[in-house]
C-alpha cells in the first residue's frame, strides 16, 4: 500500500506540475515549450512587438550620416509585430501537434534625397506545423523534440510607393517581406524540471532554408539557444529570467526584381543580413487555478539585447516583447 501512495501522489504532483502551476509553462517568448496528454488541446494568442533603432556594423554601432556617405538611402527605424494563432493536440501520450499561423505589420522609416519616408508591409507570414515528441519524462525530468515544415504561405513580393517610384508601387527590400518563400525545417530539442517553488529549462532550435524561393534567393539558416529559470511566487504566479543566443546565416542568391537595388540601401543587400544577438529578457506568467477561467493563462516578457554583432550597416535591435493568453482543456 506504501508504494502504491507514493505512486498516487506522484502522479497527482505531476499532473498539477504540467496543469496548475504558473511556470508549469516556458516563458510566452518560448514556443514549442511543453507537450500534453492524449486528448488534451490547447489555444493559445500571443502579440510581439520588436523596436529596430539605427545602424550597426559588427559590434559597433553606425551613424545614419556614415550610411548616407555610401549609400543613397538609409533605413533609420522599423517597427515590427506579429499577432500568433496557436492550436496544440495531443492524439496521444507521446506526440502533440501544434499550428502556427502568424498575422505580421511591418513599418520602416528611411532617410533618403528627398527626407524621411516610411514603407509598410501587412499580412499572412508563413504557417507552421510541428511535432513535439516526448523522448524522456520521468520525475521531474521532461525533454521532447520537435519536427516541423514551414510553409510559404507569407508573401515575398510586397510592394509600397517610394519617393522615387512616382506614384506606383514598387517591390521592397528583404526585411520588408512576410515569409521566406521556400518550405523551411524547423528542428528543436527542449528540456524543462522544476523543484518546490523553482523550475528552469533550455531549448535549442534551427530553421532550415530547403530550397531556393520564386523570386532567385534563400534566406540564411537561423539558430537558437535559450535557457531560462523561474521562480513560483504563489499558486497563481510565478517570475523567470531568460537568456537566448540567436545566430542568423546571409541569403543566398539575390532577388530578381529589378527594384532590389544593393547599391541603393543597405536592405537591398542580401550579404547583409547575417547576425549575432544575445537578449537577456524578464518574464511574468500567471494562472487562474480554478473557478469558471481556470487554466486559463496569461503571460509578458519584455527584454533587451546585450550584444549584437550584424554584418552591416543593418538596424539593430532595441527590445522586444511578448505577451499572450493560453487555455488548454
């Protein structure tokens, strides 16, 4: 009978661990963060914002005047958002599906000939659908991997109207664009533990460029590292502090369209667009244990790069963050 309790109360830990418990889940910056049960869903919405300010050259950071002096164009600032739909669901114990599909804004503001001016894109980015495949979950223990398409649902061919284009419209640089255009393999690996009123994991993660997209070029690979602590406050709330390592890859090729002039602004570049960044980012996740919004899950996390290294001049990174609701059933 003694063993059987343990068990019991084991198991019953356990469940209040993956349901009850604010850091039950990863930060909301972390996705692909945690798996269910067979039968389980999950929805969930997050809002990311990320502010782009001035320009960098490797570690340094560069004047708009300096960019000016070799080029015709500068960008200066860019604004950019993504609103993310989420579903997960577990046919069984060891695989849980999940769908992104992001909705993405994206504002920058250049200095040219004429003054300032400001570009727009909006729409559809690229739609995602993974596995998370539980490889060990024992104790207090969990580590799933993941295995996912990217599908090129987001468009490569924005266009808006620049001081030059005489009230047409004409296609805009790289970091204007809403997806990759290739089908892209996306790989994870996730590990996450927790004791008394702490938990703490790590995740490393890849995005594989498959092909060459419509327009003539692939975006470069990227990668990630991030790991991450928390601290449960209360049966409602807990804190984490996060680090994450991103390293990006330069395009290859260059797209065909007349336009994207290298020679014009940096963005048009495509040997441009590598880059390091390490951001060291603050998280708040709270819960509703029970009553009629139990299990439902809000959460923020806002943070700021403390290195950067970009093959420039290319805007760098200001801060970042993240916040979202979740309700699994």
């Amino acid at each position: 009978m003694t063993a059987v309790a343990l068990l019991a109360t084991w198991l019953v830990a356990s469940d209040s661990w993956a349901g009850s418990r604010a850091d039950s889940h990863a930060p909301i910056g972390v996705m692909a963060d945690h798996t269910h049960n067979a039968g389980e869903w999950m929805f969930s919405y997050r809002y990311m914002r990320m502010r782009m300010d001035g320009n960098r050259k490797g570690s340094d950071r560069v004047s708009a005047a300096s960019v000016l002096n070799k080029f015709p164009v500068a960008p200066i600032h860019m604004d950019m958002e993504m609103h993310m739909f989420s579903v997960m669901y577990a046919p069984v114990d060891q695989v849980t599906m999940m769908l992104m599909l992001p909705y993405v804004i994206q504002d920058m503001t250049h200095r040219g000939p004429a003054g300032r001016f400001t570009t727009r894109a909006d729409g559809l980015g690229d739609t995602r659908v993974a596995a998370l495949i539980r490889l060990f979950d024992e104790n207090d223990h969990h580590v799933h991997a993941q295995l996912g398409i990217s599908f090129p649902t987001g468009s490569i061919t924005e266009q808006d109207k620049l001081p030059n284009s005489g009230g047409t419209t004409r296609r805009l640089p790289y970091p204007m664009q809403l997806g990759s255009g290739t089908y892209d393999f996306l790989r994870g690996l996730t590990y996450t533990s927790h004791s008394n009123a702490y938990s703490w994991g790590a995740q490393a993660r890849g995005e594989i460029r498959m092909n060459e997209n419509h327009a003539g070029y692939r975006q470069g690979n990227e990668y990630a590292l991030t790991g991450w602590g928390g601290v449960e406050l209360a049966d409602w709330i807990s804190t984490t502090l996060r680090l994450e390592w991103q390293q990006s890859v330069n395009y290859r090729g260059r797209d065909e369209s007349s336009s994207i002039n290298p020679a014009v602004v940096p963005t048009a570049d495509p040997g441009r667009s590598a880059g390091m960044r390490l951001d060291v980012l603050l998280g708040v996740n709270l819960i509703a244990p029970t009553g009629p919004l139990g299990g439902l899950r809000f959460a923020i996390e806002a943070g700021v790069p403390t290195y950067q290294n970009l093959d420039g001049p290319q805007l760098e990174t200001d801060w970042i963050i993240t916040t979202g609701v979740q309700y699994a059933f």
